[in-house]
C-alpha cells in the first residue's frame, strides 16, 4: 500500500505565490509508485483546500474560482488517522476525505516556514518532512540564527538589531548608533522574511532613514550589518539530519552589485507544463527560481568549495535542521573571508537543481525527505512525552474554585 503524502502550500505570508510554485513543481516529481499526493492548498486566511485543481498551477490565475471549485477540508487525528474533514460539513453526505499518513510542507516565510505549521503538523501527530519547530524558528529570525551560530564559531559577520518601538522613539539617536558602530554601506533587512523583501543597501544618512521606514513596514525587528566590499555569493544545500548530513554543489547567483530583488528571483518564464497542466520545471534543464542567473558549480578554488560545504553542514547540524536547507554565505574576493549569511529551511524549487550536478535526480531528493521525516517519527516513539501521577488526585484550589462556574477569581 502505498504511503499518502499531503503537500501543503501557501498560506498567509509574503511569499505565498512563491510556495505555490515550488510546491507544485515538486509535486510533479514524487515517486508516483510510492506514494500517493493529496495536494493542500492553505489560502491566505489559512484555509485548507483540496480538490482537483489544486495541483494545476494554471488555476491559480484565478483563486477566488479555484476554491469555489475545491473543497475546503479541516485536520482531525481520529483512530491513529490524521484526516481531512469535508467543512462545513454538510447534514447528509460523507464528511471524510481523504487521510494523509506523512504531511509535506514546501512553503516560505513567516507564519508557515518558522515553525507555526511544523508545531500544527505535530500537535495532529502526523509525521512531516523538513526541520522541527525549534529550527524552522531559529532559521527564520536572522538574529537569533547568528548568535547560535557565533556562539559554535561558525562566522557571521557582526550585527545589529532593533525593534519597531526602538526605532519610533529614538529615531536620531538609533541612526547615531548605526553610524558609529557600522558604519556605511549597510544592509538593513526585515529580521524574519526571504527573497529580499524589505531589504536594501543604505550609502548614507537619508538612504539609512529610508531602508529602515521600508524594513519596519514588513517586520517589527529589524537586522542592520555591513555590507561586504568585493562581495561573492555563494550557496550551497544540505540533505541529511542531526545524525548525518552531505552538501551539494555550490552555486554562485550572477547580480551586479546590488540586492537580487524579488522580481529578478522569480518572475519570468521558466517553466514548462507537466502532469495534469501542471508546473513541471525540467531538473534537466532548469535552474530553479524561473530568471535569476547563476553559475553551477561557483567559480571558486576548490579550498573555498570544501570550506563552505563544510561550514554548511556544520550550520545545519548545529540549527538542528532535517530534510533540505539552503545555506548562503558571502565572501570578499579581495581578502578571501566568508561569512555565513542565511539559512532557508524550506528553500524556493527545493534547490533540486544543486543536487543534480552531485547525482541527486529531483525525484530521489523527494524521496530521501520524505524518508528522513519517517525516521524522525520512528525516534520520537522511543521518547516518553507522558508520566502517570496522582498529583491531581485531591488537589484544592484557593478561594473555593470549583471550575468556571464556582470559580471566584
């Protein structure tokens, strides 16, 4: 019998038209002979839909009709079965589903990526693939990441950060503070989003005070670091858990010597259909994120290579990560340092296309996710999450509580 996979995408956060790509651009490649993919569908008020369309990525031109077409299902752990539930459910006809045996998140940012889906998957008790809450959490908020990371002497580069009430009510002495503790040119980024949302690079005074009015409209805190002079991007994936993990190749994204915008990272045309009208980006062929140019493997020595794939295996064992991350760094060509930049838990295409130049065809990617996140759960049975006690037998409440009827608080 083959194993239900539920591939859940979207959701209420910036970059939800994002996960909806790389979730049904995956969804293409699952080994069908395996498994079984129920598509789910999260809309932007965190709704569950399912239904035929879900999977077609043509039908997301026009959402409000998809959903009048699907079917709006809610979770329920019944009888050891995690199960979608036709809602609202009708007073005649079957109100069941469908059931999922392994959930599979592939989506991004806040409020899905940084472990507010992970912590709902796991409180229904379905395994799921890809990190645990604690490290889609600290893989999220940048700020937190690099004092993990600093205090196990992985190299970041030093940092500031501030909250929204900081900034509104010392505005002048915030922007002092930068300027005599960094310096300029800095980068200035929303402590919590991915593909370069809110972030920008401040030269100078003005543009300072304009980067952090735009960083503070998407997050409350906000990360303020140097910009490094001479700058390489490099990233690289990690596949593996705690107990083992490999790095792919590295990548080196080509941008000018500015941020990569949003656009430049996902608008355009780069796909192709396939199954059932579906986004099927060929692995052969593609490089991911549909116009951002690269170059596989990164024009680097084969030193820097080996030192960045081992620092990224050492950054995803010490965030606890499991199942596939991409972890970007920056190096100065003139000095030749490298500093770790960012992990992505839950990275756009899955980085499918730095496996395949180490023998990882998309399809074996899936599946060895899949695994890890089977292996996880077969571990958490052996750990005991309950202890029997009588410490409520004749327990009294002060002030003559007898629940919320009789309670006087």
């Amino acid at each position: 019998m083959k194993t239900k996979v539920g591939v859940f995408f979207g959701g209420k956060t910036t970059e939800h038209e994002i996960s909806v790509i790389s979730a049904i651009q995956a969804i293409g490649y699952i080994d069908r002979e395996k498994y079984d993919v129920i598509p789910v569908y999260i809309t932007k008020s965190n709704e569950f839909y399912v239904g035929d369309k879900i999977g077609d990525i043509s039908s997301y031109t026009n959402i409000p009709a998809l959903l009048k077409e699907s079917q709006r299902v809610i979770m329920v752990n019944d009888e050891g079965k995690v199960k979608l539930i036709k809602y609202p459910q009708k007073m005649f006809g079957k109100a069941f589903y469908d059931y999922i045996d392994v959930a599979f998140p592939i989506v991004h940012g806040t409020n899905v990526e940084d472990g507010t889906l992970q912590g709902f998957l796991q409180m229904m008790g379905v395994p799921y693939v890809g990190c645990d809450v604690l490290s889609s959490a600290v893989g999220m908020d940048k700020y937190v990441m690099k004092t993990v990371l600093k205090d196990n002497d992985i190299p970041v580069l030093d940092c500031k950060c501030y909250t929204a009430d900081q900034y509104d009510a010392h505005t002048d002495a915030l922007v002092d503070e930068i300027e005599k503790e960094i310096g300029y040119p800095v980068i200035v980024k929303p402590v919590n989003l991915g593909s370069s949302i809110g972030i920008s690079k401040a030269d100078d005074r003005n543009e300072l005070y304009a980067s952090l009015e735009t960083a503070f409209a998407y997050a409350t805190k906000v990360l303020i670091e140097r910009a490094v002079q001479n700058l390489k991007e490099i990233n690289c994936s990690v596949l593996g858990d705690y107990s083992g993990a490999e790095a792919s190749e590295c990548e080196e994204p080509v941008s000018s010597d500015k941020i990569l915008t949003f656009a430049e990272k996902y608008i355009g045309d780069g796909s192709s259909k396939g199954a059932k009208g579906g986004v099927k980006s060929s692995p052969s062929g593609s490089k991911g994120m549909a116009t951002l140019k690269r170059k596989i493997p990164a024009d680097i020595t084969s030193e820097q290579r080996d030192t960045v794939r081992k620092m990224a295996v050492d950054a995803f064992k010490v965030l606890g990560c499991s199942g596939v991350s991409r972890i970007d760094f920056m190096m100065d060509t003139a000095t030749g340092e490298i500093w770790l930049n960012e992990i992505n838990t839950i990275p756009g295409s899955l980085s499918f296309y730095l496996w395949e130049p180490v023998g990882v065809k998309y399809t074996e990617l899936l599946s060895r996710m899949i695994s890890l996140s089977l292996k996880r759960e077969r571990e958490q049975e052996n750990i005991t999450f309950s202890f029997d006690s009588n410490v409520l037998q004749g327990v009294k409440l002060g002030g003559g509580a007898k629940g919320a009827k009789g309670s006087k608080m």
